[in-house]
C-alpha cells in the first residue's frame, strides 16, 4: 500500500491527471513523429530550417512570443510591463498565464531548463 501525505496524494492525482489530458488532446501518431522530428534538430540554425518550412512566419512569432511571455511572468514582471516588452495583449499575457497556471509545465520545464543551461555556460 502507498502512503502519502495529503499533499503528496493531491500531487500524484494532479499529476496523473495532466498526463491524461496532455494525451487527450494532441497525441497522435503524427504529432509523436512531428515531436520526433524536433528533437533531432542540433541547433538554433537548424531549428529556423524546419520551422521556417513547417510554420508560416506569423506562427513562428506567435509562438516566441508566448515563449517571451512566459519567461517574463516566471520572473513575476507585470502585464503592464510585459505588454510593452512583448506587444503581447492581455487576452495572450492571461492566456500564458492561464497555463502556467494549471497548465502541463511545459513552459516551466523549457524556462527552468535554458535557465540552468545558461547558467552552466
């Protein structure tokens, strides 16, 4: 039997339940492949190859700049601030947030690892 603290329970749950709709709602047999194919890419140069033929250049900066976005509200700075930094709207800065929120930790998984990263250089 496993035992656990109310907090670590609640957090197995939780866990568990963000696999589960990370799973519903993109996994495919294509987007495991498209995943794949990301991960083979060695370099910043490489990455602007694929995405450049995979995205438009509207996508490509939509997606930067969440990125932006997050990275700026991981550092707790305000939407007034990041609005301005980003040109990002509201509804997008909420929206970010919103995920990092309740979201997969995808952006704090990227954030925290280019942070330690950088931080090794």
């Amino acid at each position: 039997m496993l035992k656990c603290t109310h907090g670590e329970y609640r957090n197995l749950i939780f866990e568990t339940v963000k696999v589960i709709l990370v799973n519903n709602k993109i996994k495919s047999v294509f987007a495991d492949k498209l995943f794949e194919y990301i991960l083979t890419m060695n370099t910043v140069d490489e990455c602007y190859q694929l995405f450049e033929d995979l995205c438009t250049v509207h996508e490509i900066n939509a997606i930067a700049q969440r990125m932006a976005v997050a990275e700026m509200l991981d550092r707790k700075c305000t939407y007034i601030e990041i609005a301005e930094k980003t040109g990002a709207s509201t509804a997008t800065i909420s929206r970010v947030n919103r995920a990092l929120i309740y979201g997969t930790d995808g952006y704090k998984l990227a954030i925290d690892r280019l942070n330690e990263k950088n931080k090794n250089k």
